[in-house]
C-alpha cells in the first residue's frame, strides 16, 4: 500500500533527498520518492498519513496528506 503526501518548500534535489529520508524513518515505511516539480511524496508501506506529514514538517517543509 502506498500513501501520496503533499509536501512545500522543496526547491532542488538535496531537499528531495531529505524528505525521502524523513519519510523513510518512519515506522511501516519500505521506501519513499519525492518530486519537488510536483510538489508530493510518495511513501511505500502501511504506514500513518499523521506520522508522515509530521515527519516530513520535522525536517523543515511544509505538509498535507
């Protein structure tokens, strides 16, 4: 099962790489891709929409899932 989230503030690929990792650490994710041309991530896994966007707001962007 995989969760679209919609994440702000990515401007380049360092940003990308950071949310992935965010993402990534948290408890059920398997795998996670951001885009910052599309604004979202994409989180593989049984994994809690609540847990993602904060996760994704600890690392400093902004999120809505």
């Amino acid at each position: 099962m995989g969760r679209t989230i919609t994440v702000e503030g990515m401007s380049c690929e360092h940003c990308e790489r950071s949310v992935e990792e965010a993402l990534e650490g948290v408890d059920g994710a398997t795998g996670a891709s951001a885009n910052r041309e599309s604004g979202s991530a994409t989180v593989e896994g049984d994994v809690d929409p609540d847990a993602l966007v904060r996760a994704v707001e600890e690392a400093g962007y902004a999120a809505s899932a």
